[in-house]
C-alpha cells in the first residue's frame, strides 16, 4: 500500500489515477472474437468455452431441468438470504416507476412523458473466481419491473460445463428462463449478433473482467447500447476520529478482494485512526481465503493523511469513487459537498457489503472515474422516455407566432408554413 502524509494539491491528479489495464492488442482480439462468433454462431461459443474455460459444453442454452434441479442444490439458508435480498431491492427499484404528469405549457399545449420499456435485454454475470449471484437480482429486477419482453442471460461454465446453482435459482426466482453458457467477450458478441440460441438484444448490462469491458465498448458499434463502462471495483473510505479502524479496514479488504486490479483509497484527518487503520488492514489481510488477490490491490492503493473533511471531500470528487463510505460523526453536514460518487455509505454501521447484497440500492456502480458523468443502474437503465404533446386549435393559435417567427429566422421556411397553413 502507498502512505502519504500531507500531500500537496499538486500532485493529487497523479494520487487519483486508476491502475492502467494492459490492452495492448486488446481491441484486435474483442475484434476477432466478435468476428467468429458472426460467422460462426453457437459454433465459435462452444469452441470458446473450451479455450478460454476449458469446459466441453454440448448445449449453449440451460435446459429447463437443469435450472428447475438448482433448487435442490443450495441451502435453504441461502434462498432465504436470496429471498429477503429480492423483497428489499424490488421495494427500492419499484419506487422509481414514475407517475405520467401533463404539463399545459401554454393555454391548449399539453405536454407528458412516458417510459416504455426496452424490449429486449442482456445480462452478463461473471462466474469465475466468484460466481455472482447478486449481480442477477441487481439487473433482473429493474428490467421486469420495467416490463422489457425479453431478458436473457450469460454466464461462463465451470471445468464441467455448469453454471453455478445459486445464480440459476436466484434466475429463476426473477423470472429468466433463457440463461446461456457462455462468458466473456463472446458472449457480449452474441448477444450482439444472436446465435441460433442467442437472441440479440438490444442493451446489454453487467460487469466482467476487462476482455467483457472492451467486448462491451466494442458493441456499441454494432447499434448496442450498454449500461455503462464498468471496470474493476474500487471504494473510498473517509475518516474522522470517531471512525473504528477494524470496520474500514474490513470494508476497504471487502473491495480489494475482488480482483488484483480493484483499487482502495482511504483518507484520514486524524493520524491515529490513520495509522490504525494500516495496521488493521494488514492484519485482517492475513486472515483473508481471497488474500493474494486483495495484496494484489493493496499494492496499487493510497492511503492518505489529509489537513481537514472538506479537503477530503474535494479530493474524493476528483477521485470519483464507485463507492463512497463516509465513516463520520457529522455525515449528515457533508452531504451536500458530494459530487461525484456511484453510491454512497453514511455513518460507522453503513457497510459497503450491504449495498452489494441487500439493502435495495443497486450494486451496479460507474468505476474508473466515471461516476463525474454516468449514474449507477436503476429502473431507468431499461426504459426509454418518449416525449407527447397535443396541440388544440387554441394551442397552435397562442403558440403559432412564436414558431413563425423563429423558423423564419434559421431559414426554415417549410417548418414555418407547417404553421401557417394551419392557422389560415
């Protein structure tokens, strides 16, 4: 981990650099995969799923049996965890469903709003090094909340070709019946181009590894939309003197075992609590399973000694952190300094792992900065607003001047007469 004290403004936009991905001939590669699997269809996955998984799949797409029999294949335990996560994000997604307000902009112009849904959706889900179930109610949810007519899913299979029963019970449970064995950039591909099993869809979700980043961005050229760039998984950890350094040791090592590539960043006003702080993370590092890959991450992570909060916060918004943890008396105060931030933890008690599971907010979060300017997923990433207005007779009087006058002036003469010949 990288110690700073101090540290003058200067040299912040070097503190706030992400961990630079290897991509050297990275986009020739998403390009030839995407390439083969167009020609190639269900063909190039099966072929891909042994290169790359080292899997002998036979059938792409789930039989209905094997995602009925995941049932008996997890813990009660779990599906009551699954359960409880379900009923807490539905409640918080299902309060973003608009009412339709029309709005009389002028006496007889009535202008609304209204969401439709996008028909037909992708969800990726990562299922290597951890299977990530949660991530299938994150995006599940909102799309069938949205109402959007077709959601399918990819996922890698394991060595022997399945995919892990918890994400097909928690698919199951959210209504996805067309789950396909298949990851990585090729299944981006094919849900780009459809396969004979694969639908294509229209916007594809979810996070991956950095091959599913650049196959995400790649699909874009083909009229895809995609949630947003999403890299490795990153938090921000602010502390005062009333912040327990054992708690934002765990949430910062609960990030940084995510990848080797994940980036933790914690900033202190209070050298104490910072130099606990670095002796707990050490500590609770040792006793992590996923350590080597946490050590990893902790090698390309700051943590900082700064003069005050607001300093803090300032610093934090150039930062831009898929998650924000304020571990302060005053949270409530600092509030409104925040700018740039995908989801944001307040107080001592507010672990970060409970928006990764189950507290209802979405996990789903824009990384490497780009939380300045995308927003996490939520019930508005499946639908698209389409704008209405009717215009009476009245309307198009008290309004029609106003539009003559204004096209006559960009030299738009067609546009003015569309008035014109209407109000003669």
């Amino acid at each position: 981990m990288k110690i700073n004290k101090y540290p003058k403004k200067e040299i912040w936009s070097e503190l706030v650099k992400r961990p630079v991905l290897k991509r050297e001939q990275l986009t020739e590669l998403i390009a030839d995969i995407f390439d083969e699997v167009e020609k190639n269809g269900d063909q190039a996955l099966i072929a891909f799923n042994k290169k790359f998984d080292q899997a002998t799949v036979e059938n792409i797409q789930v039989s209905e049996e094997g995602i009925e029999s995941s049932e008996n294949l997890i813990s009660e335990e779990l599906k009551l965890a699954i359960q409880k996560a379900k009923e807490n994000i539905t409640k918080f997604h299902a309060s973003q469903i608009p009412e339709i307000k029309k709005i009389e902009t002028i006496q007889g112009v009535i202008c609304w709003r209204e969401n439709r849904a996008i028909e037909k959706v992708g969800i990726y889900i990562p299922g290597g090094t951890a299977p990530l179930f949660s991530t299938v109610l994150m995006l599940a949810i909102p799309a069938q909340l949205a109402g959007c007519k077709e959601i399918i899913l990819c996922t890698p299979p394991d060595k022997n070709g399945n995919i892990n029963p918890a994400i097909l019970y928690t698919a199951k449970l959210c209504g996805i019946a067309k789950i396909f064995k298949t990851g990585g950039a090729q299944a981006i591909a094919a849900m780009t181009f459809g396969t004979k099993s694969i639908p294509n869809v229209y916007k594809i979700f979810g996070p991956g590894n950095q091959y599913v980043v650049a196959a995400k961005e790649f699909a874009q050229n083909y009229n895809v939309a995609i949630d947003m760039p999403a890299g490795p998984s990153e938090v921000l950890v602010i502390a005062d003197e009333q912040a327990i350094p054992k708690y934002c040791a765990a949430d910062l090592l609960s990030q940084a075992e995510h990848g080797s590539d994940s980036q933790v960043i914690f900033l202190s006003t209070n050298e104490k609590i910072f130099n606990q702080t670095i002796e707990e993370t050490e500590k609770q590092l040792k006793e992590l399973p996923r350590n080597e890959f946490a050590k990893e991450a902790l090698k390309n992570s700051h943590f900082i000694l700064l003069n005050s909060l607001d300093e803090a916060l300032e610093f934090s918004n150039l930062y831009a952190p898929e998650h924000l943890i304020l571990a302060l008396d005053d949270y409530e105060k600092y509030i409104p300094k925040i700018q740039n931030a995908g989801s944001v933890f307040l107080g001592n008690y507010s672990c970060e792992s409970a928006g990764d599971y189950a507290s209802g907010t979405n996990h789903t979060l824009p990384t490497n900065g780009f939380a300045k300017n995308y927003s996490g997923v939520s019930l508005d990433s499946f639908v698209k607003k389409i704008t209405f207005q009717n215009l009476s007779k009245e309307g198009l009087q008290n309004l029609g001047k106003t539009i003559e006058i204004m096209a006559e002036a960009e030299g738009l003469l067609a546009h003015k007469n569309a008035v014109s010949i209407r109000l003669k």
